[in-house]
C-alpha cells in the first residue's frame, strides 16, 4: 500500500523520526527496527531530502513542524 500523500513518511520512517526524537542512537535504532546501519541512515537522508532539513536536529524540528511526531498519527497507521 502507497503512502496517502508523497510528502508523508511511511511507516518505518516515521518510527525512525520517533525513536531519533527520544533520543535513541542510530545504532539502537537499527536494532528496534530491524534494519541495518546503511538502511537507517538512507531512511533519514530521505527524510531530510524531503523536508529540506540539513541536520538530525532540524529535521526533527521540521518533523514535529509537520506533525510527524504526534503519537497518535502513528497508532492510525
């Protein structure tokens, strides 16, 4: 299934942008979601593409901006 709007992040991207914005390492990361390092990191340089940000830290302002860190957006998904 396609995401409902091209500027939306899908499922695991939006959970990389949650565990980014508690604070988790992308370390860690890859091994909550299942993902390698590699993997992870494209996730984010696709986020940051997307969004124009040229950090971690921006792109998890831009992301709460949007509303991509609201909890309950994720449990609709």
């Amino acid at each position: 299934m396609g995401r409902e709007r091209a500027e939306e992040p899908t499922v695991i991207q939006r959970r990389i942008l949650l565990l980014l914005a508690a604070g988790f390492t992308v370390q860690t990361i890859t091994k909550l979601v299942f993902l390698s390092e590699r993997a992870v990191h494209d996730h984010i340089a696709v986020l940051k593409q997307t969004t124009g940000a040229k950090n971690q830290f921006s792109l998890g302002a831009e992301a709460a901006k949007r509303g991509w860190l609201d909890e309950e957006e994720e449990k609709k998904r």
